[in-house]
C-alpha cells in the first residue's frame, strides 16, 4: 500500500496509525471481517465462498481469523444473526 501511494513502508505505517488508531493490516482484517458478516446476513453462500470473497485465502484461515477476532465460529455467529422468520400458523391464529 505504500507504493501505491509513493511512500516509504515505515512512513505510511506510522502516518496510517496515527490516522486510523491501528495498523493498516489490523484495519483491513477488521473490514474482511466485516463485509464476511455482511455477506453471511445477506447471502445462503457457502463460507468457503464468502472467504474468498473477503479475501482470505481458504476457509479455514477465515474461520480462525474470524474466531481469533469475534469470539465465536462463523457459522455459530451466523445462526446466532440471522433473522428467525414469523411461523405463518401464528399469524393467522
């Protein structure tokens, strides 16, 4: 990233924390993270395909980094998340 930007690694390091509160590696992990979540809410994709979709590079490096930062598995998260649809008996009783 700091290439892109034409600076020097330890310059865009400590300019990046200073700005963002935490590492540039730290903030994308969060963000892979996050769009994974987004992505288990909003899909029926597999995990190992939202990995790859968030950048990781199996699902197994998913679900560690996933269970290193939110505390839980994915796929317990995501049945933890998911909206419960209302029984259609219920409404109509």
């Amino acid at each position: 990233m700091a290439a892109a930007v034409r600076l020097s690694p330890s310059y865009f390091s400590h300019a990046f924390k200073q700005s963002f509160g935490q590492s540039a590696k730290s903030y994308i992990i969060e963000r892979r993270i996050a769009r994974a979540k987004h992505l288990m809410l909003t899909t029926r994709d597999t995990l190992a395909h939202i990995a790859l979709a968030c950048g990781f590079s199996d699902q197994a490096h998913f679900c560690r980094t996933f269970g290193s930062l939110v505390g839980q598995t994915p796929s317990r998260w995501r049945r933890n998340h998911q909206e419960h649809p209302s029984e259609p008996a219920a409404l109509a009783a």
